[in-house]
C-alpha cells in the first residue's frame, strides 16, 4: 500500500468513495464539490498542501490517497499544523478507509505511513482523534501508541482525543 497525491485518471473511483462514506457522514474527499471539474479539485488540494489560497478555516495540509493493488483503498489529510478547532477535535491526522477494504490492516497502515510524514514536517506529538463508538479506529490509534488525553463533545458526538510521540 501506497500514500499517494490523487491524480487525474483517479476521478471516477474516489468519487466512488466519498458516495461510499457519505453514507456514513463522512467526508472522503475534503472540500469536493460535485460540481466542479476535477482538475479544479486537484488544483486546490495541491495549493493547500503548499499553504496558499487557502479557504477560511483551513490550514496547510497534503491530501493522500490510499492505494492498494490498483484500488483507491482509503484517504489521509495531513495537517502541517492545527488551527483552534482541529486542536480540539480534527488532530494532526485524519483517515479512513473505504467500507470494502475495512479490516484488513489498511488503517493501521495508512497511520503508521502518515505520522512518518507528520514527523518529517517537525511535528513530534501527534494528535490523532476518532469517534467514541468508533472501535477500530481506538484499536488503530492505540496500536501506534496513541495515549488518550480526553473525551470531548462536538455536535452531541463524542470525541477521543489521543497523543502520539514521535519515537526518540
């Protein structure tokens, strides 16, 4: 498995994918609008990764797909810093996988790719959150030695807000 930027000949899968994760309230693809061209789509997560024209709220972040055998397995956003909503409830770091590849160790792998990349921008602690109810993210997350801080509220759902170091 591969983290990867999305490339053009990517666009009818992972739209597939964010349909498949808009069932579950969950935003695949951050920022997309399914009106707007690809190429434009492209465009911004590749001027968010570089921190410029970014929209209110938003900090700079590299947008990776997940793929495995040809497959568009899963997403990461990475984020090269925190505003104050993400301190509180986004993280550093924010994954998923496609319903069709879960279980599989995919998520335990796009993590462990991703802080390796979150450690490369000089962030050494980590923060990595998940839904409450959300137990094979905890399993995920505890498994690369998250440490659970706290649990926070956010819209009636409740968060878990858990610490990685980066090993010294």
């Amino acid at each position: 498995m591969e983290l990867r930027p999305l490339h053009i000949s990517d666009e009818a899968e992972a739209v597939q994918g964010h349909v498949e994760l808009a069932k579950e309230n969950w935003e695949y693809l951050l920022g997309y609008d399914e009106g707007m061209p690809w190429s434009s789509y492209l465009e911004i997560l590749h001027n968010e990764s570089l921190g410029q024209n970014l929209v209110e709220g938003r900090v700079p972040a590299s947008f990776l797909i997940a793929e495995s055998g040809g497959s568009l397995i899963g997403r990461v956003s990475i984020r090269h810093c925190l505003n104050d909503f993400l301190l509180h409830m986004g993280g550093h770091i924010g994954y998923g996988v496609r319903p069709g590849f879960r279980r599989q160790g995919f998520a335990k792998e796009i993590l462990r790719q991703s802080l390796q990349l979150v450690y490369e921008l000089g962030v050494s602690e980590v923060l990595v959150t998940c839904g409450n109810e959300n137990l094979g993210s905890i399993k995920t997350i505890e498994s690369r030695g998250g440490v659970l801080e706290n649990i926070v509220e956010h819209d009636g759902v409740a968060i878990r807000r858990y610490w990685i170091q980066k090993p010294s």
